[in-house]
C-alpha cells in the first residue's frame, strides 16, 4: 500500500473584507497542521501572491491568545475594559452545551419579558463568506422575531449612490485597467488596501499610463502616483461636479452616448453651471488651474478608469460625492472602451439566492408574525442608551431613534423613528464584528455595553475591545476551518472555500452555532439541520441538472468549482474575444431603464435628484469650526483590516511609524506650540484620547490625521471613534467617520 504524502494542499478563499477575495492555497501537514499559505497562481487577479496582512496568516491561526473554548463571565467581575493578557481570569470555561442551554434561555427569558425586538444581532464582514457573512443567522434571528440590523457601518452610503446612478453595482474588470492609458483613483489607497489591482496599474503605466490620486491624505498610492491631488475632506462632491462644468463648457462630452444611455443630462448640465473652478477651487483648497486641467485630462484620455472606494462616502455628504463622481464616466462615455469605465464595487454581479439562504419568511412563525423593526448599526451607541429607554420609564414625549424608517431605506436620514416604535435593547449578540472598537462614538456603545441590564453574547476569535464587555464568548473559526463558496466585490469569480484544517480547540463556524441555538430554541423548521455543503447549493441555486439557476451563474456546477476552485461569471467567461463593457446597452435597473444623471428615485421622496455640494456640519465651514477647527481622518491601517489583526505582534510591527500617532501640517502645529514628538491631547465634546504628534507637510493645513486600532491598546482605554459621530450620511444612513471635528493641545495642558 502506498504511503499517504507528508502534504496536501487545500483551496481556500480569504474572507475578509478587500475587494480582492484572494484564492489561498494551504499546505497542511500530515499531522493536520497549516504550514504555509500562498495565493493561487491559477487566479487571474490573485497571480500567486498574498498581501501583507494574510501572507502572515498562520499568526493569527496559531496565535496563543486565540479564543478555543466558550467561557462565561465570572460572578461578580463588573463589564468594561479588561487587562490585555489577563481577560481570561474574568470569564470561566464551559462546554458548548451549557453555553448554548443558557443563552437560549436568556434569549428566551428576553423576549418574553421585553418582546422578541429587544434581541439585536450585531454583524458585519469580519468574513464575506457567503455562508459566515449571513445564512444560518439571519434564518435563526428571523424565527426568533429580533430586530433587523441595517448594515450601514462600511459601504451603504456609497452602494446606494452607485444604484442611484447606475441601477446596479457593476464595474471595468480589475484585469481591464491594464489597458487604461489614465488611472483616476478617488479615494482609492490602491497599494494599501487593494493590492490586487496594482500589477495592472503597473502594467498600464509601463505602457504609458498616468496614475492621478485624489485623496486628502498622501497614502502608498498617492505617495507614487503621476499627480496627487491633497482635496480638503468633505469636498469630493464639489470637484466632481467643478470638472462637469468644465467638461460640459469646453464641449468634451460624449453626446452620442448621452443621448443614447442617460436620462436628465440636461438638468446636470445646468445645475454644473454654478460649480466654476474658482468657486470649487476655495473649497476644495485646488487652484482654478488644476481643476481645469484635471477635467481635461480625464476627458480628453482615452481609455480612462476610475477607481472610487469607499472612503470617499464616509462624509456627511458622502452620498451626493459618490453620485457626482460615479456620472464622470457616463458623461465622458469611458464606458465604451475596453480599459476605460470606472468600479466601486462588482458585487452586483453575483446574484445569489439570498431568499433560500436568509429565510425572511420565516419571520412569520415568529412571536412577531411579520418582519421585525430595523435598527441602524452606525448608530449603536444610541441604539444602547436611547431607543425604547423613555417609553419603559414611562415617559410621554419619546426621543427619536437615529435609524432609518423602513419605508425610506436608502433615501437619507429622514422618516426617523421614535423609540415608541419598538422596546429597548436588552440582549445583543455579536459575531463577525468589533463594535467595541469600530462602532462609531465609541463612548456612547461603551455606556451602551456597560449596562447592567444588557445580556451581551460574542462569538469571536480573539480577546476585543467588545468581549471585555460581554456575557459569553464563544470560540469561532477562521477561514482555514470550516466551508464557504465566496463572490467579490474587485473581480468576477465565484470561488469555493474548502476547509483545510480542523477548527482549533472547540471553534465552531455561524453556520454551526446558530443552526444549533435553534434547536435548543426549539425550532423545528427542517432548515436549521442544513450542512453548509446544502446552504451553498442553495445559494448557488443548483437545479436537477447540476448546474445554477441564478443569472449569469447557469454555467457553473458544484464539480467544476471543486476541481478548480474558481469559475468567473458569464459576463466574464471569455474576456478577449467577449469583453464586458458594463452600461453600454440597455434597459438598466433603474426607474428610467437609464444611467440617472437626474434621479427618479430621489425626486420622488422628495429630495435633490440631483447631486449638490453641501458642506458638511462638521467641517471648517460649519459653526462647530469656531470651538474645534481642526478636520480629522480617522483612517485606516494598511496592514490591519479594520480592527482585525490589531492584536497581533507582527502586524502591529508593520505599523508601528503611525500608530497611536497624530499627524499634523507643521503649521497647525506652530501655532499651538506642538512639537514633533509632543504628547497631544485629540478633543471634541464627545471624548479625548492622547496621542504623539508627528508632522506631515503632505497633509492639507487644517487637517489631522489618526489611526484606527484597538480601544483597550492605547493607555487611556479609547480610540480614535471616541471622537466620531453617530450623524448619518445624506444617502443610506451609513457612518460619517471622515466628518469630525477636533482641538488638539499638548497634553496635561
């Protein structure tokens, strides 16, 4: 007989939240150990290698302080911020049974006593597994009547204005910007956080390409790019439209392709009229010159691409920026060349069967009988400590929820709710998600999270700012251990993510963990004893003949995406001799089958159908400036993914330059006497953190600049979203993290 090999290696996908969705292939031991990770060469966009962050993988896999049991909180030990090392003296080891029996009792206790909506989930894309994001759970709280989570927190805003435009999220081909002969990234930290769109960019500018990078902050991509362009935060919107009047007055728009796929051009066309160069030059701190001069460059360049991210969304404003800015194409008609087009996201694309997955109707059994209240995520801190707390203590006049009404999902922050809409929240169980560290106006969630009458449940991989906090922790996988298939929201594959080694310890994956809590809930629906292996046939829809039924995915069978791990989509079958040109022929899903210049859907409810610059609240221009003058971004890690890898040493090796700094124009700083390497106190009127200074000539005057990481790492216990805002962006409800006002002065002073 034939010794087994020492090796094998597994397909898997990386599930964290980057546009990239990386193929991993594994290699495991023959003792069942990982011991290396690399990208699939095999995969157009991947080509073989991995990005920083998940090239070290195997750090967090095998990371000593990995959660690997459920534990319960000690009788007696008080939530709030724990000693990192040490959280596990303040929760006890317990099996799976006693830690599922007990919190299906108090989740059934809560609804009892309060009504099934004072349970809330709180999720978001600590993985994008189609399974892990949202299957099994959304069945489980479905069933049980607990309130919706409205997901804002990361991409609502900018999804919704893409729609608004466009009628779905399509893109230029992440393999198609090799061919671009200009590169427009707006907002876009390219080398930072999408990796896997750089070789194309390098290809195209070996072949001649210019690469221009419109960002307030000097990032990787900007730091290498042909031209930054240092905008003022919050002005996105005023430029896009200040390139539209030149554009349309120089007479280099596309009138064919206008006339033919848009509806309302000539509505833009006079609203542009007032957007001069020089009135958007003193908002955006551009000269007029450069703005002429970065309209025709864009307009004149053929092919020409625009990478938009997400950042740009995140302002008050942050809705109209992306409706502006998604328009440029249409009125260049970039769409029409191969290479040329623009792309927020692609994840329009893939049309899984959400319905099969999710179960929405099984809300019908629930106490309820009918769908549940929706409640903002990007207004937790209030959801904690405002919503239903007047209408239990009896008070007539309720205070308004900082949600969103149902009925206007996605149409700005009117039709607000009050509390007398639903109970408080007095269970909340979080999985896939740091709320403790990412949630903005972070002292607000923490007064949330430290209420006695809160049950807390958590299912994580790690000791966070959010288990200090919690009830019970319980143990979860990584997207080594257990089953997913995966989309994307940068490329046009659909991928199979195969379990490669067992879950360490006792960690067990969503699908696991909510398909048994309803059994001990005692529901019986016959869906909560699916396998994942069912729940991805489900949500690919695969019929008799062993193929999909979702559009666009009929070609794919479950055998060819376990031989090859990766099948593209049919738009993208055959990219040479059958390119996809996205809004290059219609109808398209919006009210006038049109790229919207002029918006139906706004118009109706009573809104500007057309984009506008508004300056934000908190701005330079707004009253607040006169008490806090400083505009701060609260950015990203590049090597971290949000709050996840924060905890880890090599990751936070890798950041070690900017974190827990503040950074400064040398000129703010003269004129408070701060000094490179100074102590500094960052302040609003809703929290301080302290920070060590460093200059930055790159940085506007006016703006500062700060790092996200975890709250119970820096010495005071809080993180930059101490100092954020729970005020919603003018589209899709979504966080305004890029709209804050601070003070700075050096500390003790």
């Amino acid at each position: 007989m034939a010794a087994s090999p020492p090796f094998r290696i597994v397909y898997t996908v990386c599930s964290h939240d980057c546009p990239d969705s990386c193929a991993v292939l594994v290699t495991v031991n023959e003792e069942g150990r990982a011991v290396k990770v690399e990208g699939d060469p095999s995969q157009p966009v991947t080509q073989g290698f991995l990005c920083g962050k998940v090239a070290k993988y195997l750090d967090r896999v095998y990371a000593p302080d990995r959660v690997l049991y459920p534990m319960r909180r000690r009788a007696g030990v008080a939530k709030g911020p724990l000693q990192r090392g040490r959280e596990h003296e303040a929760f006890k080891r317990v099996s799976w049974d006693e830690a599922l029996d007990a919190i299906a009792a108090r989740l059934q206790e809560t609804s009892d006593r309060y009504g099934p909506e004072s349970i809330l989930p709180y999720s978001y894309a600590g993985t994008i597994g189609v399974l892990g994001y949202g299957s099994m759970d959304r069945r489980f709280f479905h069933r049980l009547g607990a309130s919706q989570l409205d997901r804002t927190i990361c991409s609502e805003a900018g999804g919704q204005a893409w729609n608004l435009v466009y009628g779905k999220k399509f893109g230029t081909p992440t393999e198609d910007f090799r061919l671009a002969k200009l590169i427009l990234a707006w907002g876009a930290n390219i080398h930072g956080n999408n990796i896997h769109l750089w070789p194309f960019v390098e290809e195209a500018r070996r072949n001649g390409a210019r690469l221009i990078v419109i960002d307030p902050y000097r990032t990787r991509t900007a730091a290498v790019a042909d031209w930054h362009i240092a905008i003022r935060p919050g002005t996105d919107v005023a430029l896009a439209l200040g390139m539209m009047h030149v554009i349309l007055s120089e007479g280099l728009e596309d009138r064919a392709y206008i006339a033919e796929m848009t509806h309302g051009f000539e509505a833009l066309a006079e609203r542009v009229r007032e957007y001069t160069p020089e009135h958007v030059a003193a908002w955006t701190g551009m000269t007029p010159g450069e703005i002429e001069r970065l309209a025709r460059e864009y307009a004149t360049t053929r092919p020409a691409a625009l990478r938009l991210n997400y950042g740009v969304q995140r302002a008050e404003n942050g809705g109209a920026a992306v409706r502006a800015i998604a328009m440029l194409p249409a009125l260049t008609g970039a769409w029409k060349t191969r290479g040329g087009g623009g792309q927020l996201s692609t994840s329009g694309a893939f049309a899984w069967d959400k319905k099969a997955l999710e179960r929405p109707d099984l809300a019908l059994a629930s106490p309820l009988g009918r769908l549940a209240r929706v409640v903002n995520m990007s207004a937790l801190g209030q959801a904690l400590t405002d919503l239903g707390q007047a209408r239990e203590q009896g008070s007539k006049g309720a205070r308004e929820q900082k949600g969103r009404d149902q009925g206007t999902k996605g149409l700005g922050t009117e039709g607000l709710k009050t509390v007398d809409d639903g109970p408080a929240v007095h269970a909340l169980f979080v999985y896939n998600s740091n709320p403790g560290a990412v949630a903005p106006n972070h002292n607000a969630v923490r007064r949330g999270l430290e209420r006695d009458d809160l049950f807390t449940a958590l299912h994580e991989q790690f000791f966070t700012d959010t288990t200090d906090y919690a009830d019970f922790v319980l143990p979860a996988t990584t997207f080594l251990e257990h089953t997913d298939v995966q989309g994307a929201y940068g490329h046009y594959f659909v991928q199979l993510s195969q379990q490669a080694i067992e879950p360490r310890g006792e960690a067990r994956s969503n699908v696991w963990l909510f398909g048994q809590l309803a059994q001990r809930m005692g529901f019986t629906e016959a869906c909560f004893r699916d396998t994942p292996e069912e729940m991805i046939r489900q949500a690919l829809a695969i019929g008799a003949d062993g193929h999909s039924a979702n559009a666009g995915m009929e070609h794919i069978t479950m055998r060819e995406l376990e031989c090859a791990g990766h099948v593209p989509l049919a738009i993208h079958a055959d990219p040479e001799t059958r390119p996809f040109l996205p809004y290059t022929q219609g109808p398209l899903a919006t009210p006038s089958g049109k790229i919207e210049f002029y918006s139906e859907t706004l118009a109706a409810a009573g809104l500007d159908p057309l984009p506008g610059f508004v300056p934000p609240v908190e701005s330079r221009w707004g009253e607040a400036a006169k008490k806090f003058p400083l505009e701060l971004l609260a950015r990203k890690n590049d090597n971290y993914m949000n709050s996840t890898f924060a905890n880890l040493p090599g990751h936070r090796k890798m950041e070690a330059r900017t974190n827990q700094k503040l950074e400064m124009h040398p000129e703010d700083a003269t004129v408070r006497g701060l000094s490179e390497g100074d102590l500094v106190r960052v302040f609003n009127d809703r929290g301080t953190i302290e920070l060590t200074a460093i200059l930055n000539v790159h940085l506007p005057a006016g703006v500062v600049a700060a790092r996200l990481d975890w709250a119970k790492l820096h010495a005071g216990g809080a993180n930059v979203n101490a100092l954020t805002s729970e005020r919603l962006t003018d589209i899709g409800g979504g966080a305004t993290f890029y709209s804050t006002l601070v003070e700075v002065r050096k500390a003790g002073t």
